[in-house]
C-alpha cells in the first residue's frame, strides 16, 4: 500500500528555472495539498485541492501554480525558482477537507535553489 | 501569525518516564486538534486527534488532552521508549475551514 507517493525526493535548481513536483495518492482520497516546511515555521500551506476539478490558494501560494490532474494527482510547479523557495515539499491527501480527519503525507521533496 | 505554537523546540526524557509535549493556539474556531510523529527523511505520519467535545482521548502510551478554556493541548506519552525520538507537530482545524494549521515541531529524545 503505497499511501501518498512525491516525486523526485531531492532536486538541485538553479534560479530561474522551472520544475513540477509530482504527488499521487493511491485511497481515494477526495482532498490534496502542498506544504513546505522551512526551519523554526512548521508546515505552511501553499495551495490545496477540496475534490477533483478545483484548487485554492493556501498561506503561501507566491511562485507556484498547481494542478489537480485526476483524483489520484495533484502537482506543484515552480515556474521561475528563487532561493527563497528552498525548502523542504511534501504533499498530502485526506478524505475530506480538514474536516474531522486526519492526513496522509509523502516523504516529502528537498529542494535546493541556488 | 502563527495559530498552533509549540513553545518547545526540543525535549530529552529518560526511558521509561513520561513525555509531555505541550502546544498552544489562539484560534477559539478550532475545534479537532491532531499529533504527528515525524522521523527524519519521512513525511509526518498521524500519530492521535482530539475533537473539541472532548477532554481527554487515549491510544496506548499516547493520551492527547485538550483545554479549550486555555486553548491548550498536550500529549502525553507513558512510558517513553527510545523509538519514541522524533519530531511532534500538533496541527488544529476549523469545521469551517479548509486546512490544517500546523505548529512548529517538538524535537523528542528518549535516552536509553
């Protein structure tokens, strides 16, 4: 049972260029989201998906887009990277949207941008 | 403005005692509160939640209690085993909400 599967696991950019990290969660899950976690801040929002066909900003949505493909993927794309967006990526699904239930996280994507 | 703060950014406890790791939050909204268990290189997974309507809820060596009147919520972990040693994130949600607020982690070691 795979859970919530992210890909790459590690990535290298340099500023400016653009990647997409991909997320797939194999419970049928109805909601997905991208958090990053930077030292001393937690996890912080950066957009979220309620069902299949929508998506919404999260706390800290400035320089990504995303995209809910189906109900088993959503991804998160750096169109022009910085070094603020160094970071550590993980996605995550539940059932329903924060709603009395708990979440599912992947192993997460380090990223460095220099 | 952080809703979920964890004042404690690490903690040592012998095994076999107990660990008490502690979290705050200032949103009177919330109301389903959750611990995560995280290792290094690997995603939070779920470790125990707690509904608003409730004081008090156990799993194991994991008990999880909630004062609403203090906003404050603890989790309890007796006895302390070394496999213990992770990073504890508390999280709350709203039911009129539409995420997870996450705090910043406690930092758990367990000495053998």
């Amino acid at each position: 049972n795979a859970g919530v599967t992210q890909t790459p696991k590690f990535q290298v950019l340099k500023t400016g260029q653009s990647m997409t990290l991909q997320c797939a969660q194999d419970m049928n899950h109805n909601s997905m989201y991208w958090y990053r976690q930077d030292p001393g801040m937690g996890l912080r929002l950066i957009y979220y998906s309620a069902s299949e066909g929508t998506t919404d900003k999260g706390e800290v949505p400035n320089g990504y887009n995303v995209s809910r493909l189906n109900k088993r993927e959503f991804s998160l794309r750096l169109e022009s990277a910085a070094p603020s967006q160094t970071s550590v990526y993980f996605c995550a699904s539940s059932e329903y949207l924060a709603l009395n239930t708990e979440a599912f996280f992947g192993q997460g994507t380090r990223l460095t941008v220099v | 403005d952080q809703q979920v703060k964890q004042n404690s950014p690490s903690l040592s406890v012998q095994e076999g005692r107990i660990s008490i790791l502690n979290c705050d939050y200032t949103n009177s909204m919330f109301d389903y509160f959750l611990w995560y268990k995280k290792y290094p290189a690997e995603g939070p997974t779920f470790l125990i939640s707690i509904s608003s309507i409730k004081d008090k809820n156990e799993d194991g060596r994991f008990t999880v209690f909630l004062n609403k009147s203090a906003k404050h919520l603890s989790l309890h972990i007796v006895p302390s085993q070394p496999g213990d040693s992770a990073v504890y994130f508390c999280a709350a949600s709203a039911i009129t909400g539409n995420q997870f607020y996450f705090g910043t982690g406690t930092s758990l070691t367990v000495i053998p």
